[in-house]
C-alpha cells in the first residue's frame, strides 16, 4: 500500500512538473528522477594478467618463449597478489644424470618490475626462477609496497615437449604465473543486471 502511495505521489508530481514550462520543468522531472535513483554500489574486484605456456618441441633444441606485459597500478590498488607454478617431467632424474647444464634447457625465470627500475639497472622487485617442478605458490603483498605507474611482468622461459606413440612415455613442460591486483569500482543502478563494474581511478581521472 505504502509503495504505490510513492509511486502515485511520484506519478502527480511528473504530471505536475509536465505542465511548468521551459527549464524550470525540465530541471524538476531530472532532480525529482535523480532523487529516486539508488546510490551506486562500491565494490571489490580483481584484475588479473599473465602467462600460460605448454613447450611442445619434439626434437633435440628446446624451445625459447618470452613475453611481457604493462600493469597500471594507481593509488587505489589495495593488494598485490602473484601466483606461479611450472612443471618439468623427469627434471630431477635428468639433472642427476647430466648435471646443472640442464638448466640451460629447461627453465622459467619470471620478474616484476616497478616503474622505472629496469630501465635504471636495479633490481626487480620479485622474481623466481624454476629448473624443477615448482608447486603452485601464492606470493602476496600489501599496499605499502606499492607505488603507482606501469608495472613490467615478464617472462623467459626454455622447455621441451614429446609426443611418443606410447602416451605414457610423451611430456610437456609447462608454467603459468599471474598477477592480480584488487581494487575498487563502482556498479551503477542501470548496470546492475549486466553486472558492469567501471573502476573508481577510470572515473576519478574521468
């Protein structure tokens, strides 16, 4: 009973309005529309970024992979979150064998630089490298170990990758590792169906 008092006064109001002329009724529909609206929700959300690569080489020359990407990190990022995993088969076996020189040719060395840094010579401000199977891992860090500008995630990694007519004796060395970082972002009332989320720092800068 009480919402369609609302929606009746709102309805008398619209009508009401109609009949001003000009700005002045144009101005009171839009404020009278507005006044109605939800307050836009703040939310919490991750972005995330990376690399998944499966070597597949089926010969005696391993195969070389690089690449990299640009994260922008502004003042609103509140973590930092990286995750890491590779596998190489028989690695362990192999090394025992033959030595440290497979190291050469079986590799994943990731890094993450702060703005500027590489370009100045220093060091990055994480990285990992993997000869062997490296269990997934989360690496985590605070906003106070954060600054704002675009970040460097890269990547070099070797590996080999058999196909052998028996299933069991084929392998592939393999890795993937991610950045995430979180930050906030803003659902307006006409988004929320489609669940669109528009970061806060896209409309601070707006």
């Amino acid at each position: 009973m009480a919402s369609t008092r609302v929606l009746g006064f709102g309805l008398s109001i619209l009508m009401l309005s109609a009949t001003l002329t000009g700005c002045l009724g144009l101005a009171f529909q839009r404020e009278f529309m507005e006044s109605m609206r939800e307050p836009p929700e703040v939310r919490i959300k991750e972005e995330t970024v990376g690399f998944d690569y499966t070597f597949e080489s089926n010969s005696l020359d391993s195969v070389l992979y690089t690449n990299e990407t640009i994260i922008e990190f502004d003042s609103s990022v509140s973590q930092l979150v990286i995750n890491f995993r590779a596998q190489f088969p028989y690695s362990s076996v192999l090394e025992e064998l033959v030595g440290n020189e497979t190291n050469q040719y079986r590799y994943v060395n990731v890094k993450l630089w702060k703005p500027g840094v590489k370009q100045s010579g220093g060091d990055p401000f994480w990285e990992v490298r993997a000869t062997q199977d490296y269990p997934q891992q989360k690496f985590s860090f605070p906003q106070s170990d954060l600054i704002t500008g675009p970040w460097t995630f890269e990547v070099e990694a070797r590996g080999y990758g058999f196909t052998a007519p028996v299933d069991q004796a084929s392998f592939y060395d393999h890795f993937d590792t991610y950045v995430t970082i979180t930050k906030p972002c803003v659902v307006f009332e006409e988004s929320h169906e489609n669940d669109e989320c528009t970061f806060l720092s896209a409309l601070q800068s707006a």
